[in-house]
C-alpha cells in the first residue's frame, strides 16, 4: 500500500506541476511531510541539499531518493517512473498536435496564464526552504551573503555551495 501512495504521490506531483523542479518543492513537501510523514522537515531540507547537488533535474533526484528511503529500489524506480510519466504523455500529445493549434489563441493565453503561477510556487518554495533553513543568525549572515554574491556578483553556484560548507565547518 506504501508504494501505491509513493507512486500516486509523484504520480500527482508529476501531473499538477508546470515550471520545472523548483515549482515541485512545495508540493514534494506536502505529500513527503505533512501527508505521509515518510520525512521530517529538517530531512526535507537535507534533502533538498543533496538533490540540488547532485547531477540531474530536481523532481527526478527527490523521487528517486525519496522513493529509495519510503521502498528500496523499487520505490525508487516507482516514484522516479510516476515524476517523469505525466510529462512524457504530455510531450508525445504536444507533439501529436503541435501544427494543428500551434498557433492558436486560447494556447498562448493559457501559457501566459500559467506563467506567474510557476513565479508564486518557486517562491512559495523558496519561503517555506527559508523557515527551516535559517535555524540562527550565522545561517541568515550566510545564507544573505551567498545570495549577494549569486544574484549581483555571479558567483558560480557550485562554488556557492562549496564555500556555504566551508563557512558552515568555520561558523559552526
């Protein structure tokens, strides 16, 4: 019965997500901790540290981990299968139909409908990630500062993390 609801879980997740793996977090969230209990928040959260490090798309990384801690391998290959499976039947009916309505109306406004929803769930995201990451004042000192030097100093992002641990091994 567990991996029927890991897979009806990714399964839905999959489907009701459009914007990619950072629009996914919250919902991974709600079914991963608050509805199933399969984690805690803080294990969310480290998490969510593992996947974005790790090679591949975020929503992949988490089922197959996620999946992997609720039902071993197979729980891994489920949810994995059941993140993927609503975007390849998406993507083979867009192609099926791409020159008939490609230049409709009604489908350029849907996307433009769509596109501020992906805004707000990225920053749902980001905000709820934000409750439970900054657990001090050194984690807010930290966390702004590598925001600084992302966001207007272009800082690589892997070199982001790897100096976020060395300050973490220093701070703490």
């Amino acid at each position: 019965m567990e991996l029927l609801n890991l897979f009806l879980s990714f399964l839905k997740i999959g489907a009701f997500t459009f914007g990619g793996g950072y629009a996914m977090i919250p919902l991974i969230e709600k079914e991963a901790v608050e509805i199933h209990g399969w984690l805690t928040t803080k294990e969310f959260i480290d998490i969510l540290a593992v996947v974005e490090m790790t090679p591949g798309p975020i929503a992949i990384n988490s089922a197959t981990f996620l999946g992997y801690k609720v039902g071993g391998v197979l729980g891994s290959v489920l949810a994995t299968t059941a993140v993927v499976l609503p975007s390849i039947i998406v993507i083979i009916l867009i192609a099926h139909f791409l020159s008939k309505f490609k230049n409709s109306p009604y489908v350029d406004w849907a996307f433009k409908g769509i596109r501020p929803v992906v805004l707000g769930l990225i920053v749902s995201a980001s905000i709820s990630v934000a409750k439970n990451a900054f657990i001090d004042f050194k984690s807010v000192i930290i966390g702004g500062v590598l925001f600084y030097l992302i966001s207007f100093k272009k800082l690589h992002p892997i070199l982001a993390i790897i100096l976020a641990g060395v300050a973490g091994v220093l701070v703490y």
